[in-house]
C-alpha cells in the first residue's frame, strides 16, 4: 500500500449575533485559490489544533479568541490526489477585537442556508450541514 501523507489543517466557524458565519477566499497563488473556506490553517509541529486556531485568526482576521471559546463540531475527512486531510471544525462565538482582512482576503457573514452560494474545497462541502443543523 502506498503512504498516505495525512494533512491536518484546523478551522473555525465564527458565528456573530444574527448567527451568520464567516468565510474568506482563498487568494490568487495559492491552492484551490477563490475557493470560500472557513478560516484556519495548517497545524504546525509542536502547536495544539487550538492554539493554531488561536495564531492563524489573530494573523488573518485580526481577533483574539481564548481558547475556553472554541468548542469543536465536527471534522473533514477529504483524500486529495496527493495527500489526505484531516480537518477539525470549531464554532466560536465569542471573541474581541474587530474581524479585518489582514491579509487582503475577501470575507463574508453568510447564512448557514447559503453556505452553499459560494464555492468551497471539496473537504468543506460536508461540513456545510452541521453548520445547517446547529444554527437554523
Ligand atoms: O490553507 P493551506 O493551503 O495551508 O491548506 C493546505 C491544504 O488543505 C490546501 O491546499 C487545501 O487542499 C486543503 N484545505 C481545504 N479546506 C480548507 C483549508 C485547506 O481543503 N478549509
């Protein structure tokens, strides 16, 4: 059997107050690039999923979250062509400090209901019905 490289990337649903969630695309040059995604990122060697949760939304978005605040929902289960990915989904609600695109990003407060408006990576597809379930 051929190794499977696993791939674990961790992310987050922000809910706000009227329950919409926040997504960003994905910029030009990378992966999967225009594709919407919940916001998150690769786990680094040595970094709980938290607290990668915790460094990649303070460095794309620009809020703090503590971790008390991040509960997990569900997880992604995807086989690329050339790796596997693993990735957990959280929900937070809480946070401080306001949601900017630090990174030149575009972002969007949708409704779990037209999550599917906007085209995701096919790892994110499946996560799309919790997210249904949870909050409409
Ligand atoms: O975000 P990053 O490019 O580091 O993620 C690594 C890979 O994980 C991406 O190339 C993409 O294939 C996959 N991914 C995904 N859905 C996400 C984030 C990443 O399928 N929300």
């Amino acid at each position: 059997m051929a190794d499977i490289k696993l791939t674990l990337v961790v992310a987050c649903a922000l809910v706000d107050a009227d329950k919409r969630v926040l997504i960003a695309q994905r910029p030009e040059g990378k992966a999967l690039a225009g594709l919407w995604e919940f916001p998150g990122g690769k786990v680094e060697p040595g970094e709980r999923p938290e607290q990668t949760l915790i460094r990649e939304l303070r460095e794309e978005i620009g809020i703090d979250v503590s971790e008390p605040c991040l509960a997990p929902l569900t997880f992604a289960s995807h086989a690329y062509d050339s790796f596997h990915l693993l990735m957990p989904l959280y929900i937070c609600r809480r946070w401080e400090g306001m949601v900017v695109a630090r990174e030149g990003q575009q972002l969007a407060w949708v409704r779990a209901n037209r999550l599917r408006d906007y085209p995701m990576p096919p790892a994110d597809i499946p996560l799309i019905p919790h997210l249904i379930d949870l909050l409409m």
